[in-house]
C-alpha cells in the first residue's frame, strides 16, 4: 500500500488516493497501531472534506470513532459516530438512490451509550436503528441489533422482554444465517437461565 501510495502521490487520481489512504488507515487499525491508523484516517476526513466528497467523509468519520472506540474512549467514538451519522443523513437527504448506513451508525452509538451507563440515550439509539433497518430491510443489522437491546434488557433485570427480542434475533439470525448474531443471542437466553 506505501508503494501504491508513493505512485498516486506523483498523479492526480483523488478518489484512487482516498482508497489508498483508508486501506492504511484499516490496515493500521488492524494491527492495534492506533496512532497511525489515526493519521491516515484524519487524512483521508481532510481530503474528502477538501473534494466535497461525501461518502468517504462518512466512512472516515466511522473509522476514526472505531479507533476510538478499541482504545475504550468513548466520548471520541461517540463525537465521531454522532458526525458519521449526521453526514449520512445529509447524504441521504441529497439523494436518495445513494446507499447510507444511519442504521449502522445509530447501533453503534447505542453500544457507546450503553458502556457510558447512559441506558436511555442506548434505549433510544437501538430503537431508531431498529426501526430504519426494518425499513430498509438490513436484516443483519436489525439481528446486530435486536441483540444489543436484548443485552439491555437483561441489564435491567427485564427478563421477560429480554427474553423476547434474544428470541427474535435468533430467529433473524437464522433466516439470514448469520452464525455470529445467532452465538450472541443463544448466549443471551443461555443468561437467563
């Protein structure tokens, strides 16, 4: 990747060099070196803001809260999620043939809020990506989801309705087979027991 880097860096290929850049970027993530990963990922939010482009905005914005968030902190995930999300929105808004993951975006900052103990905001968050994956008809993300509100739930000592959705998910699950949101529900209802 440094060696397409150091081709794209003599050419003008802007979109050619954002993928570069991001593949670093995950790459870095990848490997726990989170202070590269993070340079790369700044750089590619800096290009896409200088382009005007969108989307890789978004996917940058994303990827710096995932940096954030396996080092635990948080409070950046959430900043960074939180923009992701609002630039998915814009996107969105400005048209709608364009593929956006609000969805995606609103599970996980449910999972920020849940380990922030804000179990309302997490409540809140999970409930508005469940409702837009049933609408877009994103069933892993519905099942990612359902999970984490079954989660919730158990949290809470809210057995019954924890019960229910971990039910639902694994239904979900199945349907699409999606073996690791299958795992995550049955150890679910395995807790319940």
């Amino acid at each position: 990747l440094h060696t397409c880097l150091r081709l794209l860096e003599s050419g003008t290929d802007d979109e050619l060099e954002i993928t570069v850049v991001s593949q670093l970027g995950y790459l870095y993530m990848g490997m726990g070196n989170y202070p590269e990963a993070l340079k790369n990922l700044e750089r590619v939010l800096a290009m896409a803001r200088a382009f005007n482009d969108l989307a890789p905005e978004e996917a940058a914005l994303s990827q710096i809260g995932s940096v954030y968030y396996r080092q635990n902190d948080y409070i950046k995930t959430e900043e960074y999620w939180r923009r992701a999300l609002e630039v998915s929105r814009t996107i969105a808004a400005k048209n709608r043939k364009v593929k956006t993951y609000p969805q995606n975006h609103l599970g996980n900052l449910g999972d920020v809020y849940y380990y922030l103990g804000d179990i309302a905001a997490a409540k809140q968050a999970y409930s508005e990506a469940l409702k837009l994956s049933i609408e877009v008809k994103d069933n892993r993300n519905q099942s990612s989801v359902m999970k984490s509100l079954g989660d919730l739930y158990l949290a809470q000592s809210d057995l019954n309705q924890a019960r229910e959705i971990y039910e639902q998910a694994l239904a979900l699950g199945e349907k699409i087979n999606n073996i690791g949101n299958q795992v995550g529900a049955l150890l679910g209802l395995s807790a319940l027991q």
